[in-house]
C-alpha cells in the first residue's frame, strides 16, 4: 500500500540498544516514492546518535532528493542501484564503509571555548571510512579545549585537544563557507523542496546573501547590456518532459483507456525570449515566413486531456462519527477528488481504501485496504487526492470505499 518509511524508522530507532559501545546500523532500501521527505531528514538528524542511516535507492527511477538527502541528514554516503548488475558492487562498497567502527556514542564538548552553531547537532559514529567532522564558529579568544568522548571495543575513550596549541591556518578563510555549506544543506532539507517556512526561508536568504552562496532563493544575476526584448514582452512556451525510465503514465495521471496507452505529457512552463540572429526561421507549408526574420516560433504543445470519466465508488463501511455522514455525499466528494487529480489506472478494476478524519472532519489517513494493488504512484496520487477532501458534518471515525474505473 506504499513506502511507509516514518513508522519503520522511528521502529528501528526505538529497539533496545542493549550496548552503547556497538555500532548500531539502519539500512533503508526503497524506490523513495514519498512525500515525507522533510519529515525523513529530521527524524534522521534527530536520532542520529542513535544509530547509524544508509539508504539505498533501488530502481531505475530513484527519488534520489530522498536518497541523497538521507545521506546528509545521516553523515554517510547515498548508495543507488539502477539494476540487477550494479548491486554486487553498492554492497561491498557499503561493507567496505561499515566494516570498521572505531567509536560510538560520540560526543564533543568545548569547556572554556565559547563554541556555537555547530553543525551536525548530533554526531554519529566514527569510522575508519567516516572520519569526525565538526564545522562551527566561536566567540572571543581561542582558548579552552575540544573533548571528545565515546566507546572503543575496549571501553570508554575520551581525547583533549587544547584549542590555544592549534595553528591559525593562513588560508583559513575558506572554512567559514564550508560552514555556511553546511548550515545551508541542513536547512534546505528540513524545508524541503518548494515548502520553507517563513523563518527557514529568511534564514537561507540570509546566509545566502551574507555568504555570497547560491541558494533556493538567492542567485548570481548576469545582466546583459544589450535589450533583445524591445516591447518588453516575453512568450511562456509549454515545454513537455520525458517521464523516467520505468515509470508509467499513472505517475501524472495518465492510465489505459480501450486498451490504448494515453500519452500524457508532463508540462514545465519556462519563459521564452526570442532573440536576434543568428536563429532558425520559421517557416509554414508553403515555405511563408511565421514570424520576423531571424526569430524562432516554437510549437505550443495541446492542453492535457480532460479529468477521466467513469470513476466508480462504492461505500463498504460507515464509521464517521457526528452527523451521519449520507452515503451518496461521501461517493460524490470521493468521485471528484479522484477525477479531478487525475487518479486512473485500467490495470487495476478497484482498490479499496480506508479513509480516517479527525474531529474537525479533515482526512488525516487514507491506507489500502489489504495491501494488494502493488502500485506505489498510483496509491499515492488516490492519497494526495483524498487527503483534501473534508465532507461536511464529519467529526471523527474511518469510511472504507472501493475505486474503480470503467
């Protein structure tokens, strides 16, 4: 019914651990067909002194933000496999990084040495592969000591170093945008892609801006003196974008319709200017010029089809609490939340789905009832769909429906 990757990590992160000086290892392997990215980095940060995260990317269409994203939040390394021949070598690799614990339950402390935004929050375990990398910055003079301590095969360790012994390196200055780097890459995860709040995105701009740092919302501008626009006018152009190996229409809402495969292209707008030559000159049937000498006309692709026709529903249990909540209003609200987020797939005639709303009636759940269509994009599109839906006089309680497609 989907990648539930928060409940199995907070399961794993939750086991006893009955030695603090074991290395403790989670290994992830997934597709990475998840929305809860953000959510995944935090955890993992969170934790992160309390086991060790590697991910693997299985598949031809990897969500690699995820993966990658995993990797940073967990101070390792992204593992992906594309295919079956590349997998022998992503596990020796992985063992090759593990194989060697040198120190658990790390832990650093700056008495005397006014130390501050240190970047990871928590450390994670030392590795012959994975040395202790701490980035920050301090206050006033640099005295008082860096002390580290852990567990060792042997017990507990502790080291000293004496921070006013430590040699000024002269081309130091490089190491505060390594930090910001890094500070940057921690806030951009836990914002996710497209979604920072406010305090997060002033955060970003700032060290952005203070740094001189390309970030989501600070950029390097090149300003061209020479106007190619003279009306000042620009042309959005629908540029369609080739779907991922192995993934199929379901993932933008196309599906099978009469047993024919209905394309759908996947459209990003981007802004075209159409500049002086030297350029192609478009040209119709006949060999007429289509516009001004030297300019570029692009084809502008058809609309998407319509929302799909012909989605069933089916009520199989009534449990929403408060106003009984009328049978023929929750399959009309279902029908619609479903066709108009495209949601098809001919492949399957049906899924069932268990729909759970809190007290204010907003969908908080929607799960697969027995887990047997195997379709992850599809079950996730029926989810973004379904979790929008709010019926009126709900307050609480579960529905379970059957989709279908006729």
């Amino acid at each position: 019914g989907g990648t539930e990757l928060l409940p199995a990590l907070r399961q794993a992160f939750d086991l006893p651990r009955a030695r603090r000086d074991v290395a403790r290892t989670v290994v992830i392997a997934t597709d990475g067909y998840v929305n809860v990215e953000r959510e995944a980095f935090a955890l993992v940060r969170n934790r992160l002194d309390d086991a060790n995260v590697f991910a693997f990317g299985i598949g031809t269409s990897v969500n690699r933000h995820l993966i990658e994203g995993l990797a940073r939040a967990g101070e390792g390394l992204p593992f992906v496999v594309l295919g079956p021949g590349e997998a022998q070598r992503a596990a020796s690799r992985f063992l090759e990084y593990i194989e060697s614990p040198l120190l658990t339950d790390v832990e650093v402390r700056t008495p005397g040495f006014q130390a501050y935004d240190l970047e990871p929050g928590r450390l994670p375990d030392l590795f012959a592969q994975r040395p202790l990398v701490l980035a920050g910055k301090y206050r006033g003079e640099a005295t008082g000591e860096i002390v580290i301590t852990g567990f060792t095969g042997e017990g507990r360790f502790e080291r000293r170093v004496a921070v006013d012994r430590s040699r000024v390196v002269p081309a130091g200055e490089v190491l505060k945008y390594l930090w910001a780097r890094e500070r940057l890459s921690s806030l951009a995860d836990l914002a996710g892609p497209g979604d920072a709040n406010a305090e997060t995105k002033q955060e970003i701009t700032r060290l952005g801006l203070e740094y001189g740092l390309l970030t989501e919302f600070t950029s390097f501008v090149a300003v061209d003196q020479f106007v190619r626009r003279q009306d000042g006018k620009v042309t959005t152009v629908k540029q369609p974008l080739p779907l991922p190996q192995g993934v199929s229409e379901l993932a933008v809402g196309g599906g099978v319709v009469g047993g024919v495969a209905r394309k759908m292209s996947v459209a990003a707008e981007s802004v075209s200017v159409v500049g002086a030559a030297p350029m192609v000159e478009a040209r119709d049937s006949a060999g007429r010029p289509q516009s001004a000498p030297g300019q570029l006309t692009l084809p502008v692709p058809p609309p998407p089809p319509p929302p799909p026709a012909g989605v069933s529903v089916a009520v199989l249990e009534n449990q929403a609490r408060g106003a009984k909540l009328a049978p023929e209003t929750l399959k009309e609200a279902v029908r619609r939340a479903v066709s108009t987020a495209r949601c098809t797939a001919a492949a399957f005639p049906a899924v069932r789905l268990r729909i759970t709303f809190d007290t204010k009636g907003n969908v908080t759940r929607v799960d697969e009832v027995h887990g047997q269509a195997n379709a992850p994009v599809l079950l996730e599109c029926l989810r973004r769909a379904l979790l929008s839906m709010k019926p009126a006089g709900t307050t609480g309680g579960y529905v379970v429906v059957e989709v279908g497609w006729r």
